[in-house]
C-alpha cells in the first residue's frame, strides 16, 4: 500500500473509533492465555485446531466430537503441535454440555453441523461462556436466528460468525477502497455462492470427497449431514460468503439494514445428473427427490437504497466463483471479469483495467501487515485472520468485529428465501435484529491493521 493511501485507511480508523461507544476496542489490555474449547473437530474444526496451536497465546483445553476417526487425527495435530493434549469429550452426542460445564473455557468455537449451531450457541450462553465462535450458518428457522440475538443480549455475550470470505485479500482491498470512496455512493451489489459441491455432497463414506455417490448414513463428513439438507429444502442454504462482504461495503446494521427480500429457484436436475452418471439409473440414490434448486437467486433491497443480488449454485458443473460486483457512481468492480473500472481514473474509457494493479495498490493494512502469518492457514490465509480477529476480541474483553447481529441478518437469508419461494417468490418484510440500534451503530471491522 502506498503511505498516502495508507495514511488515509488509518485517518478513517482514527474517526471511526473516535466515536465507537466502546473506549477500549483497541486496547492493550489483554488476558496472557485464554482457554479455549472446540466442539466438532472434523475437517473444518481441525482447520480452527491447527490454527489455535500455533498460538503462543491460546491454550486449547478441551475438544469434544463422537467420530473417533476425527479425535484421532485431531489428537495427531496436537501431538506434532508439542502443546499438551487437551481433555477429550466423546460418545454421546450432547457430551458437549458435559465439557463446557467442567472445563468452563473463556470461549468456545462450534465446528458442527449446521442444525447444531443454535442449540449449541444457546447451550454455551446458558453456561455462562461470553465468547462464542460459530462456523456458518447460525441456525435453521428464523426463530433460531431471533432466539439466539435475544440470548445473547440477555447474557451480555459475543457471538461471532466465523464467515471468513470477509477476509479474502481482494475482497479487503476493495473495502479499503470503498472507503477511500473510490467507486464512489455505492448502488447495487452481487455476491453469491457458485461452488460444484457435488463430490462434497457425495463420496464412497470412506473419504471425504468424491469416490461415490453416497450421502446420509453411509456418507462421509459433510455428505453425512449437508445433502439432506438439499434433499428437504428449497432456498439460499449458504449466504454467507457472499452477503458478509457486501454488508461491509454498505454498512449492514451499523447505519444500513436490509429491508425486504424475494427469492427464485430453478428446476432441480445436477445432483441426479450426477448419481446417474457416476452410478447408474438403478442405484437406490437415483430415486431420490432432491428438492434444492440448481440455481437460487436472491434480491435484498437496503434501507439506504443499494439493491443486492446473491446467487446460490452447487449442483451444476461450474468452476469456483463467488460472483463479486460492487457498483457505484464513479466505478465498479467485478471479480469475475478479473476488473475494475473507475471513471476518469482507469487507463481507457468503457475499458476495463486489470483488478490486480488497482488491488494492489490498495490492499489493506490487515493483509499488509499479517501476510506472513497466514502461510499455510486454509483459504489462501482467510482462515488466519477469522481466528485472530477472534481470539484478539477474547484477550481484549471487547466487541467482535462480526457480531450477533450480523450473524443473524447474513445467516436468516437462507429461511427467509426458502418462504419466499414457498409463497411464489413474494416480497417478504426483512426482520431488524438489532430493533432499531442499526441507525446509530458504528462500524467497527478491519478499521486499522490490527484485527
């Protein structure tokens, strides 16, 4: 980053914080060691495991998870790690109440699947635990999603959504220059989750992509859990990655909310495709109704006016995009076109100029600073920062910089399009789960260079 563009990132922390309600959000007050505990230590647990072993300053104390398969290779990690081997927690699927009870951890990190999230956060706000990280989405129904704010404010606890595209490196960039006002007042907005998860919905149950086309009980990690999901429900089943970004550009429930919200959904066809090509029309999994959509399009409108479109496409043939634009009066910037263009500013007018020269010139402070830290965390380094941010706010005793009410608004789109496309694709009203604190709320995320 250039020291004047730096200069002015670190001019807007410096105002933002100014006015921030809470005195101490960058504050060197910090706990040495604090005890952290993880319920699920699957693949993407493991992820978080690693990650919080090579942390000179976190001790993990307990792990909780009933595949012996996973506690194995879990306990392989912590052994290579040299950090002393935390309590195990295992054979009975509500054991997790049992380690929190014993163990009492500062926080806890919930890696499960995804209809355990709720009763699991509740679970950790009824012990008494005031720091929560939660793997994506926050719950099933739209109760959950109130259930869980409501507790939350009742405990006076932090919830974190661990949604970590927010740290993408390109996606950093482009907040910086959002906030340098380079695209200008922002207009309309697309994200989305456009993954083949087709060898992630289906392996052979003994590895954990691909190899087969089973799923439930005889599948294998996800396959396990997550394709029923696309067997039963009809809707936006994974927002996240795509509306957490975009709701920092805008300033989602810190002077912004979203307002209403309409759905679409295409014919179901790639996950049967998919069977019959690998196994064969006859194979029991080829009968089976999947009820998921192809392709599921979303439109949000916002309170300050910018429109939204997030697209959900996981059963179809399609290399990896998560289908970034961001759109304002003086320019846009467009992931998949690889470009932005800025009026006035780009080498050549209606021409696109490569986004790589624009991103680096512009990425932020955050990335700036840790790029050497994320060699070797998942995600291309995003998982780096997710669990700093994370673990910085425990030590602190502040704010999350994603919070429980940003869980709740980026996670409920998924129940709140599956009614939409019941009722025909209707308009539907968008719950404010911060009742009213969003139009005097401040942001607070990656304001600085510190998490």
């Amino acid at each position: 980053m250039h020291r004047k563009d730096f200069i002015k990132a670190t001019a807007l922390t410096a105002a933002y914080t100014a006015i921030l309600p809470s005195a101490n959000i960058f504050s060197n007050i910090a706990q040495k060691n604090i005890r952290v505990a993880l319920i699920g230590v699957g693949l993407r647990g493991q992820n978080h495991l690693d990650l919080l072993l090579r942390r000179s300053d976190v001790d993990v104390t307990a792990i909780c998870d009933i595949d012996d398969r996973m506690l194995a290779t879990s306990k392989k990690l912590i052994n290579k790690s040299g950090k002393k081997m935390p309590a195990v927690y295992t054979g009975d699927p509500n054991i997790w109440k049992n380690m929190l009870e014993k163990e009492k951890p500062d926080a806890v990190i919930i890696s499960t699947p995804w209809e355990w999230h709720t009763p699991m956060i509740l679970g950790s706000l009824e012990r008494g635990i005031k720091y929560i990280g939660t793997e994506v989405v926050l719950g099933i129904t739209l109760d959950d999603h109130w259930n869980v704010v409501k507790e939350a404010e009742k405990h006076k606890a932090h919830v974190m959504m661990l949604e970590n595209v927010c740290y993408r490196r390109d996606v950093m960039a482009v907040l910086n220059m959002v906030r340098q006002g380079l695209f200008g007042e922002l207009v309309h907005l697309q994200g989305g989750y456009q993954h083949d998860l087709r060898e992630v919905k289906f392996n052979d149950g003994k590895q954990p992509y691909g190899g087969g086309v089973e799923f439930g009980e005889k599948g294998f990690s996800e396959a396990r859990w997550r394709t029923n999901h696309s067997v039963h429900r009809n809707g936006d089943l994974y927002p996240t990655h795509g509306i957490g970004p975009l709701a920092h550009y805008i300033n989602i429930n810190r002077g912004n909310r979203f307002t209403a919200i309409s759905s679409f959904a295409s014919k179901a066809r790639g996950l049967h495709d998919y069977i019959v090509k690998k196994a064969g029309k006859d194979h029991p999994n080829a009968k089976v109704n999947f009820k998921l959509g192809d392709v599921v399009t979303t439109s949000i409108q916002c309170a300050n006016g910018e429109t939204i479109l997030l697209q959900h496409d996981t059963n179809l043939p399609r290399p990896y995009s998560l289908g970034f634009r961001v759109q304002g009066t003086k320019g846009l910037w467009m992931d998949v076109a690889k470009g932005i263009y800025i009026e006035d500013l780009s080498s050549k007018p209606h021409q696109w100029d490569e986004a790589k020269i624009w991103l680096e010139k512009y990425d932020h402070p955050l990335w700036a600073r840790w790029s050497r830290q994320t060699e070797g965390a998942g995600h291309g380094g995003m998982d780096f920062f997710v669990i700093h941010a994370f673990v910085e706010s425990v030590k602190r005793r502040t704010v999350t910089p994603m919070d429980v009410y940003d869980a709740a608004a980026w996670s409920a789109i998924t129940p709140l399009s599956e009614r939409s496309i019941e009722q025909g694709s209707q308009v539907l009203e968008f719950p404010d789960f911060t009742s009213g604190k969003w139009q005097n709320r401040k942001p607070v995320f990656a304001l600085s260079d510190d998490y």
